[in-house]
C-alpha cells in the first residue's frame, strides 16, 4: 500500500485555495475496514494490504510518497447563514489518483487533527459517524445514487470529548472532487475574481470537459452542475433517502452526495420528515430538499456570475434561465425514476402526466397509512397485473389495508396501457426497488455494538448486505423490516 501513484493537481492552484497541513498522528491506529473492490478500481496495488500498514497510512500516522496534505479553503451557507471562512477543520486531502479510464479522485482523511480551519474544533471524528459515513455512503454506491466512497476505516485508539467520551475514527473517503458550492463562495466573499476563473477552469477540466468545448464554458459549467444536482436530489427523493445537512458547503460541485452527518433512509413515509437534532425548524425536510437545492445553486449561480458575461444584468439572465431549467430537469428525473419504480413505461406526454397524479396518490396513501417506504415499492415490485395473494404482502404496511384498493385498481388499469409481461415488468421494477437500504435502528445497532464493546460483527454483516441490495438474501430478512417500537431511532445527530 506504500506505493500510490499519487497525482496532485489541486496543490498548484496556489496557496489561496488551502494550507498545507499533515495530518497528526494517533495513539494506536487499528484497521475495521479497507474496501478492496474499491482499491481495485482505483489501481492501488495491494488489493490485499497488510491490516498494520493500512492502519498506519489510513490514520495518518504514515505519510506516503508523493502525498502533498493540506485543508481545503471554503465559505458556506449554514442554515441560510454565511460563515465566509468554513475550510476542512478536521479532514484533510492526502491527494489525487487517477483510475484505469483516467478519471481524478481525490483521497482525503476525515477525524485526522486539527487544521488551520478547525476553529475551536479539536479536527477529530467518533467512531459512530465514521461508521455510519462508511455504511451509508457504500450503500448509496450500490443503490446507484452518486456518492463520495469510503476506502478504509480505522479507529484511532484515542477518545474524542462529545457530550461524553467516545472512542475516535477516522475515515479515508474518494471523491471525484471535493470542491463545493461553498469553495466558489469563498473566492466570491473576497471579490476575488482571477480565483473563481481558476477554479472554474480547474472543475471544467476535471469534472465537466465537455463544458470546454462550448462557446461559453462557464455558463456551460453552471448548467451541468444544475443538472447534476436536479438528478442527485431526484434520486434521494426516490429512495427516502434525507441527506440532513444541506448547507451550501456540503453540496458538491461534482454532483455527487458529501458530507454524510445526521443523513437517514425513512422508514414510514412522512413527506416533512426531518431526523437531524439540530434542523429544528425543518430547513432540510425530506420534502424541501428539492427547493434548498435551488436555493444552493442560486448560492452558486451568483458566485459564477462575473464569469458569466460582462454585463451584470446579462450575466444575471443568464443564470436565470440555468436556474429555471433545474425544476424541469428535477422534475423530469423525478418522473421518470419514479415512473419506473411503478413499473411505467409508456412514454405519451398525457400518459405521463396521468403517472404523476398516480404516484403522488400512492405517496399520500402511503403517509396517512404510515407504509413502509422501501418496502412498499419492493412489494408492488412483485405484484402481477391481476390480483393475487401477493396483494396481501403490500396491503399489510397500510394501516387501512382497504384504502389501498382503488389504488391498486387504477395501477393495474394503468398497467394495461403496458406492452410488456408481468415477469418483464417486475425484473425491470427488482433493479431500481430495492430490498435493503441502511435503516437507521440498524446502523444504530452497528454503532452501539463497536463503540460500546468494541464488536464490530455488526458493522461488518450490515455492509455485507447492503452490498447487494436488489437481492432478497437468505436468513438476512432482519435487515429488511422497519424497526420495531423499541429500536424506532427518532433523531441523528452530526456527532462530529
Ligand atoms: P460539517 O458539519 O461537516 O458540514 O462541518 C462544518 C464545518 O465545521 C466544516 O468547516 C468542518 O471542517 C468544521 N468541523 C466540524 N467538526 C469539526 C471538528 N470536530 N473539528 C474541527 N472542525 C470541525
Ligand atoms: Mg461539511
């Protein structure tokens, strides 16, 4: 593992866009996890690392050759409040490596010491948020949402003073880049123009080149980041999926899901639902997610402006017309992934338009009954066109099976309007419904099990099954079920 071809190009931007910073070194680094399918796409050798030597590099104890470590500088929007100096406070970037099809990654520590930008921080994580930024953020992977990956897990053999003392983690996490909406902010908060024209030619070049060949790249840019993040969020929103904390600093400019803190899956589905302790006034609710990523990406649009034309009031209607365009974009995603959820397919405008109405209607259903989300698309993943005695399976989540009825009625008068086979048609709805997805009262119990007596079996058999999460798993139907009243987790927590 000690020989990473590392290939640094975030470093030559110049030192206003971070400090370099090592990482400081734990008491005794011990490996819980290294993913090795990972490292094989990524190139790194030695899919199979020797566990102390891992533990070591992935603690930050050993620095390797050719790693340049230092923090990101960035700005953001906290709860709708500006903090125009944010910077990685307890992450820091080791650096860059490209995969076999040339694509850059970056590799970064999370919980590895203090930095420059820790402000009273101590740059340290708990080992639960490591955990479950492992477990979520691999699970998101395998449910095709696009993500951050998480490389290795050690604990540090060091405690980190929260409400009370916990035993301390560190994550190494892969990104196809790390800057943020906020990262643009905080070139724009100092008026510093040449910056965010470097930044934006350095994220053009890296993640969008095809914006390069257009005639106007950055406006080009602002609208594959828009509709980036209208196909994010569309697909949060179709797997229940509530990211908790989506301040300007932790929406990525690569359009993938970061910054893993109090993010949960729901159980029943409740359109408002909200589980971070500290989104008190709901800014982050399931059902806003949508609008606040807009409200970032206006954060974003005004950051991008003065590269956008000369005019400001043209620049501005440029961004204007990109900002419209991602209610379309999110609204069109969110159709057709849910539309497929259901098992429709036909593509006539009224048709669709009908769809919409039939899905918002099973959605209602589904709050006044408290369904299960997950389940009750993975059930109606297996009903044929006719009633049978499947039927019952998904009736049973609806607290009044009967309301489900007319329904069901007006899905299979839909389905008739289909020109494929009931078994074409539930294979198709098997790969985009799944069985498994990371419920909180189960990395609760993966939490508890290592921070308290230091087992990780938990850990270790949750991420085995959400590593298949289509597939309906022998002697694994625990992790399918919602909680029962005693597990139910009402609140998360960022823990850092
Ligand atoms: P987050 O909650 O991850 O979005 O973090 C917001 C900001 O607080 C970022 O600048 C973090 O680097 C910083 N931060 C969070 N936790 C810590 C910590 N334990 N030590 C230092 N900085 C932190
Ligand atoms: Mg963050």
């Amino acid at each position: 593992m000690n020989n990473i071809a590392f290939n640094n190009s975030y470093v030559t931007l110049g030192e206003s866009f971070y400090v370099k910073t090592l990482p400081t070194p734990v008491a005794q680094p011990a490996l819980i996890k290294f993913n090795e399918a990972l490292a094989e796409t990524l190139g790194l050798s030695a899919a199979n690392p020797d566990s102390a030597e891992a533990a070591t590099l992935f603690a930050g104890n050993y620095i390797a050759e050719g790693a340049e470590p230092l923090a990101m500088a960035y700005a953001g929007h906290q709860f709708g409040h500006f903090n125009p100096q944010l910077g990685d406070g307890r992450a820091i970037l080791l650096g860059e490596i490209m995969d076999a099809e040339g694509t850059r990654f970056d590799m970064q520590l999370k919980g590895s010491g203090r930095t420059f930008y820790s402000r009273d921080g101590d740059g340290r994580a708990a080992l639960g948020p490591v955990l479950r930024e492992y477990l979520v953020s691999e699970a998101m992977a395998k449910l095709a949402v696009p993500t951050t990956r998480a490389l290795a897990a050690v604990t540090t053999g060091e405690q980190v003073a929260r409400e009370r003392l916990l035993p301390g983690g560190i994550i190494t996490r892969i990104a196809k880049s790390f800057v943020r909406v906020g990262t643009f902010q905080y070139f724009s908060a100092k008026g510093d123009v040449a910056a965010i024209q470097k930044l934006a030619d350095y994220i053009i070049e890296r993640n969008y080149p095809l914006a390069a060949e257009t005639a106007h790249p950055y406006t080009a840019l602002l609208a594959a980041v828009v509709d980036s993040q209208a196909a994010l969020i569309a697909r949060w929103m179709q797997l229940g999926f509530i990211h908790g904390v989506m301040n300007t600093d932790n929406m990525s400019i690569a359009g993938e899901t970061i910054d893993y803190g109090p993010c949960a899956f729901m159980d029943h589905y409740q359109h408002d639902r909200v589980f971070s302790s500290i989104d008190r006034q709901g800014r982050y609710a399931y059902s806003r997610q949508p609008s606040i990523g807009l409200w970032n990406l206006t954060r974003l649009a005004e950051s991008l402006l003065p590269l956008l034309a000369e005019d400001t009031n043209v620049a501005a209607d440029i961004a204007r017309d990109i900002l419209e365009a991602y209610v379309t974009s999110y609204q069109d995603n969110w159709l057709s992934g849910m539309r497929a959820k259901c098992g429709l397919s036909a593509t006539a405008d009224n048709i669709k338009k009908a769809d919409r109405e039939l899905i918002e209607e099973l959605f209602n259903l589904m709050a006044i009954n408290d369904a299960d989300f997950t389940l009750t698309f993975y059930y109606l993943s297996q009903l044929t066109a006719q009633p049978s005695v499947q039927d019952r399976k998904l009736r049973s989540l609806f607290a009044t099976p009967a309301q489900l009825d007319g329904w069901l009625l007006k899905w299979r008068r839909r389905l008739s309007e289909e020109a494929q086979s009931d078994e074409h048609r539930q294979k198709k709805m098997q790969v985009v419904n799944p069985v498994y997805i990371p419920r909180n009262h189960q990395i609760e119990a993966a939490i508890r099990a290592a921070e308290d007596h230091a087992d990780f079996s938990v850990f270790h058999d949750l991420h085995e099954v959400l590593q298949n999460p289509y597939v309906q798993q022998t002697g694994r139907e625990k992790y399918m079920l919602p909680p029962e009243p005693g597990e139910v987790v009402k609140q998360t927590f960022c823990g850092t």
